[in-house]
C-alpha cells in the first residue's frame, strides 16, 4: 500500500492542532505506520526542501520550521500520497478549501500547519530523511476489511 510523508509543522503543535490533524486521518481509513516528535535541523531542512533553498522565502521557512517541535508522521493507505494532500488543501491557505486542514485552520502560506509529500517517489525520500530504519512499522489492521472491499 502507498505511503505518504505528513509532517505537523510547528505552528499546528504550538497551536494544539496534533489531535485534530491526526484524527482526520485516522477517520478517513488511512493507517498510522510511523509518528513521532522531533526538533529539525538546518541539515535536514536543507535535503528535505531541496528544491526550495534558492527561493527568497527559504530562510524564513527555515526559520520557520526550526522554532518548535514538528510531528512526523507516515499515513499508508489507498492513494494516501494524492488524498493526503487534498485533505492538507492548498499551499495558500485562504486559496484552501473549507473541510481541509489549511481550509480550516490558518491564514498565511509562510504559516500553514502541515506538510504533505507531493509524489510517491517524494514520499519514499522524505520517510527516509525523517524515520531511521525500524521506525516506520508494518502492522495489519483490524479495521480494513470495513475500509477496503
Ligand atoms: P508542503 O506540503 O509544506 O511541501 O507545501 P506545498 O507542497 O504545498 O508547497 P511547496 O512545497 O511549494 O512549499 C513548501 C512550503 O514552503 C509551503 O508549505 C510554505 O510553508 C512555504 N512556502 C511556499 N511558498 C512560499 C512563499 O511564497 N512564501 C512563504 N513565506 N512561504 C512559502
Ligand atoms: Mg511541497
């Protein structure tokens, strides 16, 4: 089953959304394999928004990402990559959609809660960069067969 990379930036723990966010998930079906609290440093920042460090805005979001606790987190489940991010709706959050989480819960793009990965091949790097071997578990449901037919 595919796996994505959702990650509770510091202003969703500082603000308690943890809670809210991991339970969207929960209730839609997905499978929690892997969570964790961490503080992220400038090295890790640097590979996992590589293709954002030229951008005027990166030292803010570094800054940014490096104020407070993150939560890591790999949700698996049935298109979890594409649903993932349709449920973090747009990186603007007033252009989010009302019911997702940006939608519902912030205003600003340098401000807006959550990170989900952006492809399958995106999602196998950033569970790499976040998780040591071991973390990300395989465990068996007892809830699918009510999820998937
Ligand atoms: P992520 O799920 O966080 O990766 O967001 P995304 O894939 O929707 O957007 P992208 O990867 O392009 O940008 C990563 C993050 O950089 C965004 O979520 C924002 O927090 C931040 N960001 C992107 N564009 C801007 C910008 O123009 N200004 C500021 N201040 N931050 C930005
Ligand atoms: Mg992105």
């Amino acid at each position: 089953m595919e796996r994505t990379y959702i990650m509770i930036k510091p202003d969703g723990v500082q603000r308690g959304l943890v809670g809210n966010i991991v339970s969207r998930f929960e209730t839609k079906g997905y499978k929690l394999s892997a969570m964790k609290t961490k503080m992220a440093s400038k090295e890790l920042l640097d590979q996992h928004y590589k293709d954002l460090v030229e951008k005027p805005f990166f030292p803010k979001l570094r800054e940014y990402m490096m104020s407070g606790p993150v939560v890591c987190m790999v949700w698996e489940g049935k298109e979890a990559v594409t649903t993932g991010r349709k449920m973090l709706g747009a990186t603007n959050p007033l252009a989010s959609e009302p019911g997702t989480i940006r939608g519902d819960f912030c205003i600003e793009v340098g401000r807006n809660i959550c990170h989900g990965s952006d492809s399958v091949e995106n999602a196998e790097r950033e569970i790499g960069l976040w998780f040591e071997e071991g973390e990300v578990l395989d465990w068996e449901s007892h809830s699918k067969d009510w999820i998937y037919e």
